[in-house]
C-alpha cells in the first residue's frame, strides 16, 4: 500500500478527543471538520505557569532525490515516545502546494509515520497559506494604486513581489499595468512562492496577534529617491493585512496514524527562508507535552542552522535533544554513486559520503555545542554490511546511532531512538550562537559559510556589497542572517556533492527584512520561485468516482 492508502485506512479519532489527551479545554478548540481543528491563543495564559516540556529538534544531512524521511522520523519519535508512556507531541511544518504538485509530493510523513487527514493537510488544510498569499498581494494592489493615485511616498524602487502557492517560473519576472488606462504605471515584478513570503516568516515569528501586526508594519516594500525605505506603516495597510491573518495565526491540530497529538502551523522553506514552524506552535506543544518533536526544512546546515541562530534567538529556546537523519541509500548517493546503482551494495560509497553526515554532527555538536543522535531511516536494501561500516565510523566519533523501521512498524520501529532520546535529554549541553548580533553583518555571513558550510571564504557581487552599505546605512546591521542557499550541497553549487575541493560561497544579493528582523543573503542560482519537473507531480494525482484522492505521496 502506498502513503494515502495507508492513512485512508487508519482509524481516527474525533479531534476533541485528540485534544483532551493533551489537555486541551473545549473552549480553546475552533474544530474544521471531524479530524482537524485550531487552537485559540488564549489558552497560552491559562498555561503560561507551566513548566515547558524537553524540546527535540529534527534535523537531517544534505537531502538527495531519494528522500531522507526526516518528516516520517519525527512523526514516528512522538509515537515512539508514547509508547514509552511519555506525553509527546509534534510541532511541525504546512506542506506547500508547490512541492506537493512538483518533485517533492507530500509532506505528512510516510508508511505507518503520517500525520493525518493527510490529503487534507497536503493540500488546503485550513486555510492558512492561502491566507498568507491574499495578505502578500492585498499589499501588492495597495502600493500600486498608491502610486496609480500620484504617489504621495514617492517610491522609486518597489521591492514587494507578488506570491503563488505553486511552482511557476513563468512568473518569476512578470510586467504589469499594461492596460493602457490613463495613469497606470506599467513596471516590473515579480512572483514568489508564498511560503517565500516575508508575511509566512514574520507570521512564524510573532508571538501574538499584536507582535504579528507590528512586525508587519516595519516591512520595508520599497524604497524613494533618497533610497530611504517604506514601510507597510506607510501605507496605513499593517490592519487590513493582519486581519486576513487572524485565524492564520492559531496553531493547527491533527493527529497521527497512532492518534497522537500534532501542531502543524507555519511552512517557510529552509533554503530561500529561515526554514521552521511558528514560534507560537513550539511554545504552547512545549506547555502541552512533556517532549516535544520538532523539525527544520531541508539539511542542517540551513534549516538546523536558522532553528537555532534565528528562531531559538528570538524565541529564547534550547532543543535538549538534535535528531540528524539519514539514510544507507543517500549517504551512498553523496558518496558519489549513481542513482540508478544506489541499490546495490557499497561499502566504499557509503563510507566516502559518511562525510556529509560527520560535517553535520560536528556543527551541531562542537560548534552549536548540542547532544546529538543520529537516526538512520532504514530500508530493505540496507545490507548487514554496510549497517555496521556505518555504525563502526560513527562510534569511532563517539555519535550515538539508531536504526529506525517506523516507516513500517509505526511506533513500535523507532521505541529505541525514543529510548536514547529520553536519555540524552537528561545530560547537560552548552548551546551557543554561532555568531553574535553585533558582529558586521560580513562577519555574521563569513561565520556561518566557514564553520558551517566548511567554506574557503566569501565572495560578493558589487550589487550585494551596494546593499549590505545601504543597511548598515540604515542601522539594521544588528539583524540575524538568513542565507538563501541550495539545500543539496554545503557549497552553493547543487551538483558539488562530496565538497572535497576547498569552494568560496557567492553571494549574489543582502535584501532587508525588517519585519521578519532578519537580512536575506542570496547565493549561487538559489529561485525564490520555484518551477516544476519535467515530470511533476501533479500528473499522478486525481480522484476517483467516490471521491477518494489518489496519487498523493
């Protein structure tokens, strides 16, 4: 049975019940449907004299066509945890439409580790994203008939984009106003995905309904003659925008195939954003579960790093526990091996790509100064072979491994990945930045491309350089850094996969994001519109005569 099938078949139970496992007052539940529900943000004063529970941060190696499960991992550890007898709970992403019809599929998990309803979660779920996209363009159609009805702010630049929730790179650069109505003033834009949208970051960044409104006043969406920026203040549109959001901003609740409680709320990318869900939905799983499982986007040289310079700064958390996920198959495939062999067995392959993870460990360990596990999403092609040259290399390096076969087993596949996390919860960490706010903002950059990326150094166009004078020009050289950067190599190059020649990273662009208080570094050809595959998705998706979604996975 394929992913769909299997959660079509699961049992669920109501999502009132999933709620009062966890302690969720009536009260507090605004239910869509029998299976998914929002949680009103009140219930944050009735708990906010409790104790927050172990946070456990899910994180990966550089991701390959073959897929490393790092969702699947951490929808199993809640299970897993509960089969322990621990109060566990997720506090995951929104799956994008864009990937879902593109080359990724789903985003729920796998197997017997899947959140549920899982179509519904894949596709509209509640609304959220779509909310996020009217608020991105509502702003869009505010600027333009500002400067349709004389341009009273004088902007000479406009930076805000237009946003889909889909992947059209026939949008990325789009000229509008060519109508030919008397005042219109046709120029240039451009569309990014939604979760691109500097709206999703600052909505995952807030902290209420207030703090979401004030962040969204102080994005900069242009900038006049004097390249002095204008705000959303400006327009007088921070209201209109934060109304849309006003349900968007209440965390979502689903459950597992093992009917266990989930958060799923907040979904920007990890490669062109920062990467993680809502501040708000870590916070209240952390006072309703005694642990809680958390992930960031794509390897852990963007989205773990972000987690933890950006959203654990602003956010003042600390995981207990990081879980690195991978896979026999993938580290093979970063061992150099051919997609088409990575079946067959490979010592030599394997034990060439275990350097991807052992760079991975050692920024999480040494340089961030965390307890570390890895989990190794097992498959039937594993070999008992290669399974011990694995484990032997990484207890070389002191690394705690486990084998995971939750994809298959559910709960039951991942009791000892849970068993190591319970114990590792309890051993003392010394969690640090890897850079300071008052460092430059090239110090910041250079920090994170050395130590983490195990770069040579940093190079930087004459537009990028222009830019990073401009806002140290305006005082927001304090900010922390978000690097746009391709999700498949440390380098900024897709196709440098084993790194073993000394690389520079090329920064291309620094934009500004004064709402979401953070300074976008662009390198290498990073998109922030994706496009589709040759073969997406989407053509294996339908429904059938009853009504039932097919091709989701």
């Amino acid at each position: 049975m394929g992913d769909i099938e299997i959660a079509q078949n699961a049992k669920l139970e109501k999502i009132e019940n999933i709620a009062k496992k966890i302690e969720i007052g009536e009260e507090y539940l605004e239910q869509y449907g029998k299976y998914k529900a929002k949680i009103d943000l009140k219930i944050l004063d009735e708990l906010k004299d409790k104790k927050d529970g172990k946070l456990i941060l899910v994180t990966s190696i550089n991701p390959t066509p073959l897929g490393e499960g790092k969702t699947t991992v951490s929808i199993g550890l809640v299970d897993g945890l509960n089969k322990l007898g621990k109060k566990a709970v997720g506090a995951l992403r929104e799956p994008s439409l864009g990937p879902v019809f593109g080359i990724k599929g789903g985003a729920t998990g796998g197997g017997y580790s899947q959140v549920a309803p899982m179509e519904e979660i894949n596709l509209h779920f509640t609304g959220d994203i779509h909310a996020i996209t009217s608020a991105n363009n509502l702003l869009s159609a505010i600027i333009d008939n500002h400067i349709y009805y004389g341009n009273k702010l004088e902007f000479e630049k406009v930076t805000w984009k237009r946003c889909v929730d889909l992947n059209d790179r026939q949008l990325r650069v789009v000229n509008t106003g060519l109508s030919g109505e008397k005042n219109i003033v046709p120029r240039e834009d451009g569309f990014d995905i939604s979760v691109a949208s500097e709206i999703m970051a600052v909505l995952c960044l807030s902290e209420d309904i207030q703090d979401l409104k004030e962040k969204i006043s102080n994005i900069i969406v242009g900038y006049n003659k004097n390249k002095q920026p204008i705000k959303v203040k400006d327009l007088n549109a921070q209201g209109a925008l934060t109304v849309l959001l006003k349900d968007a901003i209440k965390p979502n609740l689903v459950q597992t195939l093992e009917n266990n409680a989930c958060l799923i709320h907040g979904g920007p990318f990890a490669n062109i954003a920062h990467g993680c869900n809502s501040i708000i939905a870590t916070k209240m799983a952390l006072k309703l579960g005694d642990y809680v499982v958390t992930e960031a986007g794509f390897g852990a040289d963007l989205g773990a790093e972000k987690f933890l310079d950006i959203k654990c700064r602003k956010a003042n958390l600390k995981p207990d526990v990081v879980v690195c996920v991978a896979t026999i198959k993938a580290l093979k495939y970063h061992g150099g091996m051919a997609k088409e062999e990575i079946q067959n067995e490979s010592v030599e392959a394997l034990i060439k790509g275990i350097k991807n993870i052992l760079k991975h460990i050692e920024n999480l360990r040494d340089k961030f100064g965390l307890n570390v596990v890895v989990a190794i999403n097992k498959y039937n092609t594993d070999t008992e072979r290669e399974i011990q040259a694995l484990a032997d290399v990484l207890k070389e390096n002191n690394i705690e491994l486990s084998l995971c076969e939750n994809w298959l087993k559910g709960g039951n596949g991942i009791t000892d990945l849970a068993n190591k996390v319970i114990e590792l919860c309890e051993r003392a960490s010394n969690f640090k930045f890897i850079y300071d706010l008052q460092d430059s903002i090239e110090t910041k950059i250079e920090k994170i491309c050395t130590n983490i990326y195990g770069a040579q150094g940093v190079e930087y166009s004459s537009k990028a350089i222009e830019n990073i004078k401009l806002i140290k020009g305006l005082g927001y050289g304090d900010l922390p850094i978000c690097i746009a950067k391709t999700q498949y190599s440390f380098s900024d190059d897709p196709k440098n996969l084993e790194c073993e020649d000394s690389f520079n990273i090329h920064v291309e662009d620094v934009i500004l994001k004064t709402g979401a208080g953070f300074i976008v570094i662009l390198t290498g050809k990073i998109m922030t519109m994706p496009g589709l595959p040759r073969v997406p998705a989407a053509e294996n998706i339908n429904i059938d005569s009853n009504g039932n979604i097919v091709g989701i996975f």
